[in-house]
C-alpha cells in the first residue's frame, strides 16, 4: 500500500473534535514529518463566502486545535488563513460571520487575510497553465500546511475538495485572473493541478482533515447547492487519494471525469488506484452503506460555468487600482511593493498603473502611507478590455 486514509463515523464519539483528534491518530504513524519540531504550523480551511454551509465548520478548527495541543504543540506556532477571491468581503469577514474567528480568538492563533499579503512569485515545474504565478507569502513561509477542505459540487470543476481548496492560497485577484487561463474545464483542471504540483513539490509536510459531516451537491455548488448528512471525516497526507475515495463513498465511480483529479494522477501527484489506498477506521464498504449517493453536475454544466466565469465574471469583477491625487505625497512607495512591476514611478511624479501588467494583488493600497489608492471594479467597462 502506497499511502493511508483514515475514515471515522462522527457518530461513534461524544463529538466532531474528539472524532477528529481519533481520525488523525490513526495515521499519525505513518506522516513523513515531526510536529513538534514545526514551528510554522498553517491551518487552511475553506472560506468561500459568510454562509457555514459553504465554508469549513468552526468545528473542525476546534478539533485540529485540540490534537495539535494534546500533541504538545503551542499555539504560538499556528496560524490559519484563506483568501476566498470574493468581490467585497475577506477572509476574516467571513470567519467573523460564521464563527470561525471568536475559535481563532479563544485558542490564541492567529488568523490570516492572504489578501494582505504580498505576494510571492514562484516557478511550477512542468507547468500546463499557471506560467506567471504567485502565491501568499504566508503559505510559503509555513513548514506544515494542514489542509481543511470541504466536499462540495464545483460548477466549473466538478468538485471542490481536497486538491481545490488549495486555489485559496492564492490571493483572491490573481485566481481571477489565473480563470482566464483555464478558459474550459479540462484547462482549468490543468490549472488546478499546476497549483497543487507547486504544493507537493514546495511544501512536503501536509495533513488534510476532510469535512464530509455535511456536503454539498448538485449544480448549485459549491456555494448554494442541496446538503447531504455523510457524518465522515476523512484524514490522509494524500490529497488525490483523500478525493477518490471522498468520491467513490459518494459512489461516484467516474473521477477520471473530474479534470484536476486525472490531470493530478497522470502527473504523478498523488494515488490514483484505489487498490493502492489502506483505509483505517470504517471501512470504504461501511461508509458507502450509511452515505446517500453524491451528485455532481454534467460535463454541459461545467462548460457552461467555465464560459461564463471566464467572459463575464472576472473582466467585470476584476479590482484595479485608482490614484486619489490629492492624497498622493510622490513617494514611490507603491512602486517599490508592487510585485508585478506593474507601476512606473519617476521620482517628483505621480505613479502610473499599468493596466496590462497589473494583476490585481493591491499590495500598492495596502502598502500606500497615505491612503491615496482605492480598489474599483472595472464594472461593464471590463467586458471591452482584453486585459
């Protein structure tokens, strides 16, 4: 056997924390790293907007935080962070919203709005898509990512799961642009699967902790679809193996149909073959028993969704950023944080923003002593840009 995935039954224990401290005891044997001697410990859950249904639960923060102490780490070391990529609300609006944060308050970890960060540009070997690439710095620095992925139906691929929730470390402007280049749904697997290669290759210590309490499904996913009692947790240091098997208790026998998941298999990111994958707990044949049928959208369905976000979407949507001249003092300031070079500055001028070379990261607000930039959607006047 290539790798191990534990699967627990919440009902068998007084609660979802102590199920997840179980769930992650089974395979804590077999993890390639030493938890005490992580000192950068990142949580990434999934924020996708302020509604509990489409995030990860509260919960399961409370569990990773419980094992994590009982295991004797201090929770100076932990922090946990998302970039959602939505239009008008962050990371930290949501966690506030669904509870997440006061979890956050009350065990002394920080929380993190990779929106905030600046962001780090990296190189993907092998790299079908995501050529020019960036992501938060808060994740490039951490020395064990602990991966807390929601199971959803995905519009535009198919399912959003343990590979997919990696798209958050990339902060939210960019993955609007980063649509663009995945401009179907094979490609945008592609894309998908880019981010998770730089992932495996750059950040070996990994945990996933997989929320199936309750998942969502059909075409209305993975924001607003129908929700399904599972009562599972899944933990695995194999992403692509944590989603096979997440999809065959759904008795989805068709992953090879999910792009990021084949395009993640062919590149050797991961186990595939079920054959290859030791389940420990509850058995793959019990949890199929007590979990009603997953159902995910059509292929017709997802190249709706990909069209869509790819013409509309992101060139209505997309951030730039806007000069308030009277508050400008000619500093450069934004020139010099400006990780795409997209700002030109001549000392005694005001700053020009490139529109072409901008990705939409807003390093230059956030980072500007004066107040004087402002983000702005582009609005209908977007759809004429080719930028």
């Amino acid at each position: 056997m290539s790798t191990k995935i534990s699967i627990v039954n919440v009902k068998n224990y007084e609660n979802i924390p102590d199920a997840i401290v179980a769930a992650i005891k089974l395979i804590e044997n077999d993890v390639n790293f030493n938890l005490l001697e992580c000192k950068n410990i990142l949580l990434k859950p999934n924020l996708l907007r302020a509604s509990k249904e489409a995030c990860t639960q509260p919960v399961f923060v409370e569990g990773v935080i419980k094992y994590l102490k009982e295991s004797g780490v201090q929770m100076k070391h932990v922090s946990i962070g998302d970039s959602p990529g939505q239009i008008k609300i962050s990371a930290t609006q949501i966690a506030k919203k669904i509870g997440l944060y006061e979890v956050c308050e009350k065990a002394g970890i920080k929380f993190l709005n990779f929106e905030q960060d600046i962001p780090v540009h990296e190189k993907i070997e092998g790299s079908l898509r995501l050529e020019d690439y960036y992501v938060s710095k808060s994740v490039k620095d951490c020395d064990l990512l602990i991966n807390l992925p929601k199971l959803k139906t995905h519009g535009e691929a198919t399912i959003t799961g343990a590979i997919k929730n990696y798209w958050g470390v990339i902060p939210g402007g960019l993955k609007a642009k980063y649509h663009m280049v995945g401009n179907t749904p094979d490609k945008f697997g592609e894309a998908l699967a880019d981010n998770f290669s730089w992932i495996v290759t750059n950040k070996p210590n990994r945990l996933t902790v997989y929320d199936c309490v309750r998942i969502m499904e059909g075409p209305m996913g993975p924001v607003s679809g129908n929700m399904k009692q599972w009562d599972l947790i899944l933990v695995g240091t194999d992403e692509l193996a944590l989603d096979v098997v997440a999809l065959e208790i759904g008795k989805f026998k068709s992953s090879k149909y999910v792009p990021h998941l084949r395009n993640a298999s062919e590149r050797g990111l991961g186990e595939y073959h079920l054959e290859n994958i030791e389940i420990l707990g509850l058995s793959l044949e019990e949890a199929r028993k007590i979990t009603p049928k997953f159902k995910v959208p059509g292929r017709r369905m997802t190249k709706f969704a990909s069209f869509i976000t790819r013409r509309i979407i992101y060139k209505v949507t997309k951030k730039i950023p806007i000069l308030k001249k009277k508050m400008c003092i000619k500093c450069g300031q934004c020139s010099e944080v400006c990780p795409a070079n997209a700002i030109k500055f001549l000392s005694g001028s005001y700053p020009e923003f490139l529109r072409r070379d901008c990705i939409s990261c807003l390093c230059c607000m956030e980072m500007c002593p004066q107040e004087a930039i402002k983000p702005k959607l582009r609005g209908i006047g977007g759809l004429f840009h080719s930028y």
